[in-house]
C-alpha cells in the first residue's frame, strides 16, 4: 500500500464516491448510494465452547442457541440474547450452554475474509484498474512512536550483537510518513471520519498478511490491526465498506457481484438496500 499525499489525486480518486454518500447510519451512508445492490456481511465471533475448544462462528451459529432470528438487519446485542440497551456490554459475555463469546464491535474486517472476497471482487474491474483503500485516521495504531524493524542473527552473545537490545525493538511497522497525515492529512472527508487513501491492488490484498509490510501499525506481537475503511476501483464498479463502529462490512456493486456474494457459504452475508437503517434500534424483529 502506497500512501496517497496529493490532495487532488485523492479528489481524483475518491471525490466520486464522496458525493454518493447517503444519510447517516443507513446503507448508503457508509457505502455510497446509487449502486444497483449492496450485501451486508457479518464479521465472525470468536467462542470458547463448554469443552475448551477455540474457534470461530457464524452469527448464525450462536442465534440458533440463544433463539434470536436471524434477518437483514439483525444487531449482534440481539443474537446474544440481550436488549437494545444492553447493546454496548455484548463484547465479552458466557451463554447459559457455556459458550464464552468475544465481539470485536469496532470496525475491522479480518484480512483473512478481505482475502477471500477479492477473489470475487476482481471480475468486476478491469485487471489494469487503479484501486484504492482509505484507511480511519483515528485508530491508535498510526498514532504511535516511529517504528523501526531490526533483524539480527547472530551466534554470538546479545550484548555483541548489532543493533537495539531485543528488549528496545519495537515490532510495529508504522510509518512516520502514515503518522504524520493523521494530523496534517490530506484526508478523504467522508462524514464523520477522516480517512488516510492508499493505492493498492486486489493481488496484495489477497494476502492476509499485507498490513505488516504496509507501514500502517500491524503488530506482530499482537496481530493485525487498522484495516481499510473503504475499498474501491477507480470507477466505482463496487465498493467494499466497513464503518468504524459497526461489526459487518457492506459491499456496493452490480447484481452479479452481490449475488455472488450472497451465494458463497465463505460469507454470513444479507442483502440490504441502501436506505436500510442498520444502529442497535434497527433490529425490530428481536426486540422485546
């Protein structure tokens, strides 16, 4: 990923997208309206089953044992069997079978699913097409000291080896450059989020291990971290879009392309209209 310091190649870039943006909290406010049909796919949960056993699961998966009904605009406060106002206490919680369950509420789609969808996103764009991935100036992540990335091999003892003690070395890669726009930009002023736009490709997000050598504040220590807000082709064939505080990523494009989404067992995936409200009051169906 390339950060993008021109201001009006950035307009280029995404000044298209930024006039299509919708009302607040709706579909087409975080993806961009006008697209002939949008998907909505559910970030997986990380559960600890009555045995011990650590793995991943469909949002699916945990409504069949608390009841809630699954549908287009389900919130996750409802498929962990709580209410509207318990929304914001559902991050780490223990069902009555056992299950332990962690939420990661915040906006971030695994690498790993964004790997997966552009294998689907790259017949609908030109090969030689430009993409580009804005990227929430807030996290704390970019907000960090320079980082720098000593390797060393050596036989010898530590204190004879080059470089910082191993107790000094810092394994975030962050850009100073990255940190830097964070406070003086240029950003993509999409409503409520300052965004730092990068050049990229479906080829290097098609490695889930692409942020660590992006300089955009991956820890190897603890995993990945900021991923993109917004994912899009010059052109705006499609967009793939994921708000900072919401647990589901919506996609933008032709029929063809939602459908395919929509029929993929890789996706926990519902299709939504742009005018969909999708906060904690929109889950009508399970609310109590």
């Amino acid at each position: 990923m390339q950060l993008i310091t021109d201001s009006g190649y950035i307009e280029s870039a995404g000044g298209a997208l930024l006039r299509r943006v919708g009302d607040w909290a709706t579909v087409g406010g975080v993806a961009g309206t006008g697209f002939e049909a949008y998907a909505r796919i559910l970030h997986p949960v990380d559960v600890t089953d009555e045995h011990g056993a650590s793995r991943r699961m469909a949002w699916r998966d945990v409504a069949a044992v608390t009841g809630a009904q699954m549908h287009p605009q389900v919130q996750w406060w409802a498929v962990a069997g709580r209410s509207p106002a318990e929304a914001t206490d559902c991050y780490s919680m223990t069902l009555p079978n056992g299950w332990q369950l962690t939420v990661d509420l915040e906006g971030r789609l695994d690498p790993a699913i964004m790997a997966e969808l552009t294998t689907l996103l790259a017949a609908h764009i030109d090969p030689m097409t430009g993409l580009f991935a804005a990227i929430w100036a807030g996290w704390g992540e970019l907000h960090g000291p320079d980082a720098t990335l000593y390797l060393v091999a050596s036989d010898g003892p530590v204190s004879e080896q080059a470089g910082p003690r191993p107790e000094a070395v810092s394994t975030r890669l962050l850009d100073p450059a990255v940190t830097r726009a964070t406070t003086d930009g240029p950003f993509l002023d999409w409503p409520g989020r300052e965004m730092l736009v990068f050049a990229t490709s479906l080829e290097e997000l098609g490695d889930p291990e692409y942020g660590y050598r992006s300089g955009i504040g991956w820890d190897h220590r603890f995993g990945w971290g900021p991923v993109p807000a917004l994912v899009w082709p010059r052109g705006d064939a499609w967009v793939v879009a994921t708000e900072v505080d919401w647990a589901w990523t919506l996609v933008g494009g032709t029929r063809s392309l939602i459908d395919e989404i929509l029929s993929d067992a890789r996706f926990e995936s519902f299709e939504v209209v742009e005018s969909d409200e999708l906060t904690f009051e929109s889950d009508n169906i399970n609310r109590t």
